[in-house]
C-alpha cells in the first residue's frame, strides 16, 4: 500500500507530519512525503521514507495557494497510491479533487481552525474563499482528525462529522537531547520557540525586558514579523539580552528547549484559532521538565491547570509581566515536587496516547 501525505509548508519544523508518517509506516504503507521548497528552506535531515519538496514560483497569498493546489493535483493524478493524507484545509482542494476523480482513500488533519487565523481575519475574501472549500469537501468526508477537542467540536457541530481528537505531543519514548554546551547561560533562559507571526506575545515579552534582571530570552524561529520584533528590541535597548537563534530544525530545537528555565506561551485574542489552540512548545516545554508562562485560552488551561506546570495570565502589562516573570524563576527553581508533576503530565500529554487515536482512523475499513 502506498501513501502520499501533503504539507504546504517545507518540512523542515513540522513535528506532526513526521509522526503521521511514521504512524502510517507501522501500518504497512509506503509513505512519500511531499511539501514545498523555499528560498531560505534548512537542508532536510535523512528521513525513513522519501520526502519531496516542490519548487514554487509564488511564495505567499493567492497566487501560492493556487500554484500549490494545482501542482499537488497534477502530481497526484498519476502517481500510483492508496491513499492521500492531507494536512490543513490549504492542502484539502487538490487531495480532495484526486482521491473523488480515481476512487482513492483520503484522511483530512486539520492543524488549526484554519479559517480563523488572524491572517485571514484581515482579509474577508480569502477567508470567504477558504470557508467556501470547507464548507463543500467537509461534509463529505468520513475520516477527519484534528488537534484538540475544542476544535472538533465546532466542526463536528458545525458539518456533522466525527473528527478525531489527536493531540501534537512528544514522544515519551525518544531520549532526551543534551542541552549544547555553548548554549550554557549564567543567567536564567526565557524561551519562544516558534513562528515570529501576528499575536505571539513577544512584544509584550520585549517590553518587559527592560524591568528585568539576570533575565535573558532566547527566540527560536522566524517569520514575517522578524524584522518588526527586531527593531523593538533595539528601541527597547535589549539587544545584549535578546538572542535571536533563527529558524531551527525539529532534530535540534530540543537543545535549546532544554537550556530554558521559563517558556512562554503568550497569545492575543486575535479570532477563535488561537482562542482554541494547544500550542505545539506548551508540550515541547512540558515534556523536558521547562515550566510555562501561557495565556488562559481554554485548551490551554485545560493542559496547565491539570498538573500544575506553568501559570496562565491574561494581562501584560509590562511591570505585571515582569513582577510575574520574576516570581515564576524564583519559584520553580526551588519547586519541591516539579520533577513529579512533569512525569504525570507527560504519562499523559505522549504521542503513544495519542497515536492510538490516529491508529483508529488509518485502520479503519
């Protein structure tokens, strides 16, 4: 059996494709990954089965996702497969077309409530446009996952479907990287690891920085807002204590996690995708002992609150933030029982809990 598995990013960050394919590898598939190539795209680690990454002549908006869909459906039309797994509703078109025209199976993933992210929230014909794909592929489909339960609910209620709930967690099972030694800080490590995008909270995070003492942060990733956050830094007077570490690949970023005393999980209310999300660096944080600082949305909550392993805030005010900041290093690093809440957190929040949800789906009849 042979399976092909759409992404529309490169590849090279995404944890959960990585476990969808090797999921699908334990049950007998041929897996062929297929993402896209751009012109600052990390080289690819040695994967266990073949990856491709398409050259695009578009990089973003409109033009991107038509380009994007029309190559995944001219590649699909003829490839020899069983079945397509596609990743996020800007994937959905081209598999949808394909597996409907050759009687092949599809698995749909949705990543996030796509038709909610503040991009699409400043821009209501494309959201229209996308809402509109949903809308007619959705109901037809049988077999749909996505990442938290929140989520499902709404498009279960909303398209009368019954998607599953496969949460983005770690593996209990793969070792434990050591922190790189050049990475050692005397002073205690603040973390963001992730998109530098709209609503991530590290403006708030910058203007704290100036209250702070003995206060580093480390931001792991880049993104459309990078310059933006950059010069904020700089007019804050920072620079010495803002590290900027770029893009990171998901073989390495566990070494940087690692080096952390305090993870930051910050997100402004900008529509329900990020209201409803679960972040992938709250599991990332959690699964290597890294207390966290996130914002009270619900999913959230529901994964900090459970076992006592951050703190959740929904102000931030620059000296809040940094009398908050403060307390929580001083907290945690003298917290008596933190090795013990971090092991039941992730006795549960563990990718072989979850894989047994995915298992389900891809074995079904």
């Amino acid at each position: 059996m042979r399976a092909i598995v759409l992404v529309s990013n490169d590849l090279s960050t995404d944890r959960r494709v990585e476990r969808t394919c090797s999921t699908l590898q334990k049950c007998g598939y041929e897996v062929l990954l297929v993402g896209r190539f751009r012109k600052n795209s990390m080289p690819m680690e040695p994967r266990l089965y073949p990856v491709r990454r398409l050259h695009l002549w578009f990089e973003t908006q409109a033009m991107f996702y038509a380009e994007l869909n029309i190559r995944f459906f001219f590649f699909l039309l003829f490839k020899s497969v069983d079945l397509i797994f596609v990743n996020d509703l800007d994937t959905l078109l081209a598999g949808y077309l394909v597996t409907s025209l050759r009687g092949k199976r599809l698995i749909y993933d949705s990543h996030e409530y796509f038709t909610e992210v503040p991009e699409l929230q400043k821009n209501p014909f494309a959201r229209k446009m996308w809402l509109a794909i949903e809308q007619w592929i959705l109901p037809k489909l049988r077999d749909t996952i996505t990442v938290n339960q929140a989520i499902a609910d709404i498009y279960n209620k909303q398209y009368g479907i019954q998607m599953i709930t496969v949460r983005n967690v770690p593996s209990q099972r793969v070792p434990l990287a050591t922190p790189f030694l050049h990475l050692k800080s005397k002073k205690k490590v603040m973390l963001y690891q992730g998109a530098l995008n709209r609503g991530r909270g590290l403006e708030w995070v910058i203007d704290a920085m100036p209250l702070l003492d003995n206060v580093v942060l480390w931001i792991c990733g880049d993104g459309y807002l990078q310059d933006e956050i950059k010069q904020r830094v700089e007019e804050r007077n920072v620079s010495d204590r803002v590290l900027f570490f770029g893009k990171i690949d998901i073989e390495h970023l566990e070494h940087y996690t690692r080096c952390a005393d305090l993870g930051l999980c910050l997100l402004s209310n900008e529509g329900l995708n990020y209201y409803y999300s679960s972040p992938n660096r709250l599991f990332d944080f959690m699964r290597v002992g890294v207390p966290v600082l996130a914002t009270d949305f619900p999913e959230i909550r529901n994964v900090v609150e459970k076992y006592h392993t951050g703190e959740l805030i929904d102000h931030y005010e620059p000296a809040f933030l940094a009398q908050t900041i403060e307390r929580m290093l001083q907290q945690w690093a003298t917290m008596p029982d933190k090795a013990q809440r971090f092991h039941d957190a992730v006795e549960e929040f563990c990718w072989e809990n979850e894989e047994l949800h995915l298992l389900e789906v891809i074995q079904r009849n």
